[in-house]
C-alpha cells in the first residue's frame, strides 16, 4: 500500500533546502566561491519551490493575474537589487551624462578614476538590465515552450496543441493574458525611444512606472477565478480557513522573497568570480551570467507550474515578469540614480548600451508577434533561441578575438535589431487579424474593469 505523504512534510523538506544559507547569514561563516555557488543555488531552488506554492495558494483569494504579478516580483528582485546597486554607485560618484561624455571610453573601461568608475557602472546598471530581459525571452520563454510541450505526454496539458507538420507542436495561451501582451507592447514601443533621451529620465520613469501601476489597478479588479489543476500543497493551503490561509501566503512569499533577495546576489557574484578566474570578461559575465543567475527563481517557478499541467499559468508568470522588467526596472533605476547623485538625474550610457536597448526591444517585439495569436509553437520556440543564443556566442567571439568578423560588437547588436524588427514587423502583417483581436480583448479587460459592457472583439 502507498503511503500518502502529508503535504506539510514537503514544505518542511523545502525548507530545509534553505536552511544552511539561513545559516551561513546568520553567522557571517565565509565560504569559497564554489561553496558558495552550492549552498546559495540550493537556497534559491527551495524558495522558488515556496513561491510557487504561495502564488497558487492565493488564487483562492485573489485574482490570478494579481497573485502572479506579486509573484514575478518577488522572483526577479534580485535582478532589481544588482541593477539598484549599479545605478547607485554611478549616482554616487557623479556621473552625470556631461562628465561622462568628457571620458573616452578606455578612460571608462579601466575605471582609472572615482568619475570613471561611476561612468561604467552606469553602463553595468543597463548591460545588467538588457540581458536579463533577453535571457527572459531567448531562454525563458522559448525553453519553457519546449518544455511544456515535452512534460504534455506526461502531464496531458490541454494547452499542448498536437499538430500535423515538423515542430508544429504549439502551447495554446489562454486569452486572458490580452491584457498583460498588450501593457509589454506599450512598454516595448516606449523602450525604443529610451536611447533617444541620452539616458533613463523623468518621463521615463513617469510613463514606464505609471504603465505598471495601471497595470496592477487593472489586474486588481479582476474576477477571483479558481483552477481546478491546483494539487498537492497549494491544495492543501487553499482548504484552511481565514485568516490562516492569506496568512500562509504571507509567510510563505515573504521567507522565500528573503531566501532569493539574500542568495541570489552571493549565488550570482560567486559565477561572476569563477567566470573571471577562468578568463571571462568581466562586462561579459555581468550582462549574461549574473542576470541568468537572478532569474533562476522565476524559471524554477514556472517550471514547477508547467509541471502540474498550468502552462498558462507559467506563461502568465513569465510575460508579468517581463512586464515589470520593461517598466519597474528601467523606471525605479533612475530613482535610485537620482538619489545617490542627491538631486534629479538622468541615468547616462554610452552608445554600445544604447544599442543593448534598442537590440532587447527588437527582441520583445519579435516575440510579442509570436503571442500575438496567443499560442507558441516548437519551431517559433527554436528561432526565439536560436537568435538569442546565436548573437551571444558572436558577441563573445569578436570580443575574445575568436573569430575575425568585418563587424564590430555593436555592429553585431544594429544587425540582430534590424533582423528582429524585420521578422516582427513581417508576422505582425500576416497575423493583423490576431493583433486586432488581441487589443479588443484588452480593451474588453479595460471597459469591464470601470463596470461597461464589454465589445467581444472576435477573431479574423
């Protein structure tokens, strides 16, 4: 007979993954790079197993929307402390756009001074930013594509759609997510003017914050809708009465939001070492490394959400985090920016960090025109990678002089924009009736949330 273990038992394991990073914070115990790696990367694995509970837990008594919202947030905080912590020293040490535009970019590059090292911070704080929100896409959402439509055998996730032809499996998106597509797409558009300003400023952070709060005002006036795949602990949780259930929650998403916020830094930082040990460029590691390690969290959750047949739900979590990726981020980095130079600033960057931006929009706006209809397929899945990883293994070539190309780095970076405005604008054309419907179904969102009637945009 099969002994049923009480869901309480696997929190209790869960947790116990985060117990020797509690540990090792508590008592200020030194460990070596590779120590660190293993102990923090553990701590990171249990509390993203946590935030997954939580967030499915309050389902119950929230709107979904809302609860993954809170969800990504707590997932890429990290990636908003490491971006902070940038921001801040270039803010400290005054680099300003007109002091930084009196260095070269050697002068900047080796950091010979208090000004310079502020001035290439800067240029960490954005390098940092873009390749988090790339990897989001060109890994995230492309691999869990993949992987949702591999655990389907298994699972039987009804949003698998099996279809006739090679790599033309595809996940079905619920159309709920209108919402959420059509905010990135705003955000996308916005980002594309960013370089223009010579920096991240006020209007930037006006419009990309308040974008965000809107967002959650919307998402907040949502129905409370119940999944009938919830099981095992969140399950469990969701049957506890008030007030211990939103109690649950609160616990369980603010010891996980603490694990990840403490652990990832550490966990990042000690690639970050090891990488520079065996030869990798600093800049390098920053832009690709350290983001990676911070967005761990968010791809172990919706791993797990995948796991359990809600591959929607997954997906929701991944384009909510992107979405406040897009905005919060970029929005909150000049604050932090302004505070530390002790009045209001623009954050500056020097022109390759302007190409970073305007490559990391091209890549949103491709992927937005794969959502567009609301599905992914296998194929769509592979380019999304392909092109992402591709432009990195380039990038480090030229940069470590593997290859000799007739192309410069930021080149390399124009060309991949131009490519991926290209494919979008191409599928946009082709898939107008999807946008149409899409904005309807959003405008919809929008005309129920104030208590109006909604239209019912249908498909083309």
């Amino acid at each position: 007979m099969t002994r049923i273990r009480h869901p309480l038992v696997a929190v209790a394991a869960t947790v116990a993954l985060t117990l020797p990073w509690v540990g090792v914070a508590l008592t200020g115990t030194g460990l070596g790079s590779v120590s660190t790696v293993l102990v923090s990367g553990v701590a990171v694995l249990g509390a993203s197993f946590l935030l997954a509970w939580g967030a499915e837990t309050a389902e119950k008594d929230v709107p979904r929307s809302f609860a993954i919202a809170v969800l990504a947030v707590l997932a890429v905080a990290p990636e908003y402390a490491v971006d902070a912590l940038y921001a801040w020293n270039a803010g400290a040490g005054g680099a300003t756009a007109q002091a930084c535009q009196g260095l070269t970019a050697a002068q900047v590059e080796a950091q010979g001074s208090q000004l310079a090292s502020a001035c290439h911070d800067a240029n960490l704080a954005i390098a940092n930013m873009t390749g988090a929100n790339r990897i989001l896409i060109g890994i995230g959402w492309a691999g869990i594509a993949v992987f949702t439509v591999w655990r389907a055998a298994k699972t039987r996730d009804p949003a698998v759609q099996d279809r006739e032809g090679i790599l033309s499996d595809a996940v079905q998106l619920d159309t709920d997510i209108a919402t959420e597509i059509t905010f990135l797409f705003l955000a996308t558009a916005w980002a594309f003017f960013v370089p223009l300003g010579g920096g991240i400023g006020l209007f930037d952070t006006l419009f990309l914050v308040g974008l965000y709060v809107a967002y959650i005002g919307l998402v907040l006036k949502s129905d409370i809708e119940h999944s009938e795949h919830t099981v095992g602990v969140p399950k469990y949780l969701q049957g506890w009465s008030r007030p211990w259930r939103p109690l649950a929650v609160l616990v369980l998403f603010g010891y996980s939001g603490a694990m990840i916020f403490s652990a990832v830094e550490p966990f990042a930082h000690g690639l970050e070492v090891i990488g520079v040990e065996n030869g990798i460029p600093e800049f390098f590691m920053i832009q690709w490394v350290a983001p990676l390690a911070s967005e761990s969290p968010e791809l172990i959750v919706v791993a797990v959400l995948v796991n359990k047949a809600r591959s929607t739900a997954g997906f929701n979590a991944l384009i909510s985090s992107k979405l406040n990726q897009w905005t919060l981020l970029i929005g909150t980095i000049a604050v932090v920016y302004s505070l530390a130079l002790g009045a209001y600033g623009t954050l500056p960057f020097d022109s390759r960090q302007a190409a970073e931006i305007w490559i990391t929009a091209g890549q949103s706006y491709f992927a937005l025109a794969i959502l567009c209809n609301f599905e992914i397929s296998i194929r769509e899945s592979i380019v999304l990678f392909g092109l992402f990883i591709s432009q990195v293994l380039i990038e480090f070539a030229i940069i470590r002089d593997l290859v000799a190309l007739p192309i410069s780095s930021t080149e390399l970076l124009f060309a991949y924009t131009a490519l991926y405005l290209l494919a979008g604008t191409a599928l946009f054309v082709q898939r107008r009736g999807a946008l149409k419907h899409l904005f309807g179904l959003a405008g919809d969102a929008i005309r129920t949330a104030f208590g109006r009637e909604p239209v019912h945009f249908e498909a083309d």
